[in-house]
C-alpha cells in the first residue's frame, strides 16, 4: 500500500505530515477528526479518572456487578507455549462450567491464536461463548496487508465468531491514517458480520490525544469494539486511557447514532482493576453498555479471582 503522505521533520525534530490535505482520501480523516475535541490533556484526563474512582467505585464492588464481570470475560490464552492439547484442556474447563456452577452465566468468549480456532470450534459445547481469534499480524500488526486479510478469513472459516486486530500504530504515529485506515476497513469487510475488536495498543500513542483520535479513527473505519491493548506491551490498559475511549465512544455515537463496544485488555491483575473499568463504562457511557455485548474484558488470571469472590472461597477452576 503506497503511503501518498509526505513525511517531513519540523525544526523541533517532531513528525508532521506535509500534504495531508491534497489527497481526498486523507482529508476526510481530518475531516471527520475536526468534528471532534481531540485536543485532550493528559493531565486533565487523570484528574477525572482519580475523581470518578474515589468517588464511585466503592459503589459498585457487589456481587452483582462481579457476576456481570465474569459474564464480561473474553477467557484468553495467548501463550508461546499454547498447543492443541492445552487449548483443548483450556476449552474443556468452559465446558464443564455450567454443572460446576449452574446459577453463573459463563464467560463471553474464548480467546486464542487463529490456529486453534478450529480446535476450540469442535470443541466448545456453551452457544452463548464465542469464539475470539486475535488476528492480522498480532501483536505487532507489522506483516502485509494480504496476510493480515488472509489469516482473518482463515480464523473465521476455521470457526472464529470475532475477531481482535491491532491498528498499524507506526501508520497512525506517522500521520498515516489513510494507510491504518484502509487496512481496518478491509479488515472489517472480511469479518462481515462477525464483530470486529480493534486494538490501539494505548500504551504505545504517548498521549490521551492520540488516544482520542485512534479511537475515533478506528470507529469510522468499521471498528465494533475498541480495545486497549494486546497484553504484549507496556504499559497495557490504564484507567486513563479507557477514560478516553469511552468519551470517544460515547461522543461517536452522539454524532453518528453508531454503537461501538468497549474492551480493556492487559494488566488487568485484580478484581479492583476490573470494578474500575466498570464503573468508567457505567459512568460515561450508562447503563445500556453494562452488557458483553458492548463490554469486554481479555484477561486470563481475573476470572479465578472473580469466581472465588463470587462464591465465598479461593477458587481455582480454570
């Protein structure tokens, strides 16, 4: 793909983008990202966190809300070492959840490499657990565009019901959003109807702006959900960069009447953490996104925790 943009460095040593507006197919990014406030200050940004946070979380740690949670969870194994017979142990463990524990609702989905999707489709017993493939070049999203095309319609013939991609956060950096745009859009046209994650890797954009406009970008470009992080890099989410995302969202769809979904995803240690992003959905968003179908968490540690708190007693079932 022909980058048409024109990369100089200014006298500060800083990337800006000479030309941006000659192409038509830059400028209605630009176009689209002035209809919105992205000039967001960090600083700003972590004053509201702090104060939503002292202010609202000790509400909503119920067991209510860890039930919901659970029910929130895209079950992850990202490992080096996964393999047929793990993730097949892995899936066999949400099988036998439903007569371990008949009054819980099982996890959203399971989360895995594109090469177990089928292992994880033959297995699987739960309708209502999907089956989440991260795809296109993860983690680093640095591969051709007809890989990434090719392993996501491999996933999803192959039995994937979602599919997590990550932006091409260099293209995005370099004021390419003509290049991290067309490979989204493709991307989404692949998937159909089958929901799309896309990742802004959070940690790597510098700054609540950046975050601002990736989120913005990737919901115009077909995005379902937007994701924080692969759980590769550090820092991954952030109460912070959540807290953005679900402004962007919310402002997105005050524009557009387009619903999008939320996923925070890596470093997410601790029931705490995930009342956090909670309460950050509930409070910016509202209640209408209190469901999987428009929020998600990707860990793998945080559903024994929620469990045990669920249940009353240390728990270790996955």
């Amino acid at each position: 793909m022909e980058n048409k943009l024109n990369i100089i460095h200014d006298e500060r040593g800083t990337e800006s983008t000479e030309g941006a507006q000659a192409y038509g197919e830059s400028s209605k990014y630009e176009e689209m990202l002035a209809k919105y406030d992205t000039n967001v200050s960090d600083e700003s940004v972590k004053a509201a966190v702090a104060k939503l946070v002292a202010e609202k979380v000790p509400e909503n740690d119920t067991l209510d809300v860890k039930k919901l949670l659970f029910n929130c969870i895209d079950l992850t194994t990202l490992k080096t070492t996964d393999s047929e017979e793990s993730v097949l142990k892995f899936t066999e463990r949400v099988n036998a959840f439903e007569d371990a524990y008949p009054d819980l609702k099982p996890v959203a989905a399971i989360c895995v490499y594109p090469c177990f999707a089928q292992i994880v489709s033959q297995s699987l017993e739960v309708e209502e657990v999907g089956i989440a493939c991260v795809s296109a070049g993860f983690p680093s999203s640095q591969t051709f565009p007809e890989i990434k095309v090719a392993e996501t319609a491999l996933a999803l013939k192959d039995g994937a019901t979602e599919i997590d991609i990550v932006i091409s956060v260099g293209k995005f950096l370099s004021g390419d959003y003509e290049g991290m745009c067309d490979e989204i859009s493709e991307l989404k046209e692949t998937c159909g109807e089958h929901h799309m994650k896309v990742i802004l890797e959070t940690g790597a954009l510098g700054s609540c702006a950046n975050i601002k406009k990736a989120s913005l970008l990737s919901m115009y470009s077909g995005a379902d959900f937007i994701k924080t992080s692969t759980g590769k890099q550090e820092p991954a989410a952030t109460p912070e960069a959540a807290y953005v995302m679900c402004q962007a969202i919310k402002e997105y769809y005050t524009q557009t009447g387009r619903k999008v979904g939320f996923k925070p995803a890596g470093g997410i240690n601790s029931v705490r953490d995930a009342v956090v992003y909670y309460t950050i959905v509930k409070e910016v968003l509202g209640d209408e996104w209190l469901s999987n179908q428009w929020f998600r968490l990707g860990t793998s540690r945080l559903a024994n925790l929620l469990l045990s708190e669920i249940v009353g007693e240390n728990v270790k079932f996955f």
